[in-house]
C-alpha cells in the first residue's frame, strides 16, 4: 500500500494557517522550508499501516508487597 501526499502550495499553507504577515516578509524561507520538508519525507522509510515505529510495550510483573512490616 502506497500512501501519496497531494502536491500543495506552501505559500498558500501558510496563508491558510494565518501567516499572512510572514508570507509578505519571508516568502523564500516558507518556500525553502517546505522543499526541506519535502526532501526530509522522501528520505523516510516507508511504513506499513499495521507496522509501529516503535518496538512493542512489554508488561513488567507487578511488585511484591512485603508482609513482615
């Protein structure tokens, strides 16, 4: 199963999240920091929707309360 990301524009993204005052500032950094993002995401490796990132949880025994105080 391949999981594909729809193609948008990061200066648009950022309009839409309320950055209209950075947009207007630093249009090439928003552009640069979504195409680093971009490259960060392509060098993931792929994962499946059952598979966890993370090894499993394992229970510990629970503890022995002492009697003898």
């Amino acid at each position: 199963m391949t999981l594909t990301t729809p193609k948008l524009d990061p200066l648009a993204v950022a309009r839409a999240a309320g950055l209209d005052q950075v947009v207007a500032q630093f249009p090439d950094d928003i552009a640069a920091a979504a195409q680093a993002m971009a490259q960060d995401l392509a060098n993931f490796p792929a994962i499946e929707g059952t598979t966890e990132p993370w090894p499993p949880m394992q229970i510990r025994p629970p503890m022995q309360i002492r009697s003898d105080r």
